[in-house]
C-alpha cells in the first residue's frame, strides 16, 4: 500500500513524534521512509559582500548540520531494519514540503503537530494546518498536544 512515506524532520522532539508511527508502517509495508529537513533561509539584515559571505556561510552550516542530523536518523533505523533516505532542502517549510511530496512519488505523509487552533495555531502557525488543505497525498497527523516545544 505505501511504497515511499515522507517524513518532514525539523530537529525538534515534536516532529520525530512521528517516527515510531513512521517506523510501523514502513516495517507492515516494507516502505521506505524518506526523511526531509527543510533549512530556511536566514534573514540578512545587512548589505554587502562581506554580509552576502556570512549569509552562504551560515546557509552551508544549517544545511551540514541538517544533513548530519538526518544521517544519525537513518543509522538508527538501519538497525532495526528499515530503510530510509534522506533530503535537505533548503526554502520555506509548507511549500517545499508541498513540492517534495508532489515530485518524489511519495504515498503517504506523517507529520507531528501540538493541535493548537484558533488564536494559538494563527500566532504559532502549523506547518500541519498549511499543508493540511494543499497536498494530494494522504496525510497523517500526530496529535501532540502536551509535546515538548
């Protein structure tokens, strides 16, 4: 039933809540999971060459921190037999995780989510309530509300 489920990880407690949800189904269906981070871009708040180094400087740091975390991930699931590839990208977090899920024939993705709404979810924002009107794949939500931050 699932070939390639999409795991977006951001680094934080919260979003590997999905994991283990993740990791059953990808032992039942012999799946791939394919674990992304999306490192966004940081805000230049000064102009020229020297703050353009600094900028790249810091967007390749994120990126190999990124990368490095996503490696140890995929060494852990390795061990208990399942199988995992991993992407960084770089670019804001609802629309990149949109396009990935629509240009990597991924079939099902897991997120994990506090379940905020009203006045919390529109002053804390949701990468789960952005993504949940949007994407043509199924999605699955791990409720989290007394999560760690």
């Amino acid at each position: 039933m699932y070939n390639q489920i999409l795991v977006p990880l951001d680094g934080s407690e919260l979003a590997e809540m999905a994991l283990p949800h993740a990791e059953s189904l990808a032992l039942k269906y012999d799946a791939t999971l394919v674990l992304l981070s999306i490192v966004t871009p940081p805000v230049i708040t000064s102009r020229g060459a020297k703050a353009m180094e600094l900028f790249e400087e810091q967007i390749d740091t994120l990126m190999q921190d990124a990368g490095e975390y996503l490696d140890k991930l995929k060494a852990r699931l390795a061990e208990k037999q399942i199988k995992a590839e991993t992407y960084t990208k770089l670019g804001p977090v609802v629309k990149t995780i949109l396009e990935f899920a629509d240009n990597d024939s991924v079939d099902l993705v897991i997120i994990a989510s506090h379940g905020r709404s009203g006045l919390g979810r529109f002053f804390f924002g949701s990468v789960a309530a952005g993504i949940l009107n949007r994407i043509g794949q199924p999605l699955m939500v791990i409720r989290c509300k007394d999560c760690p931050e």
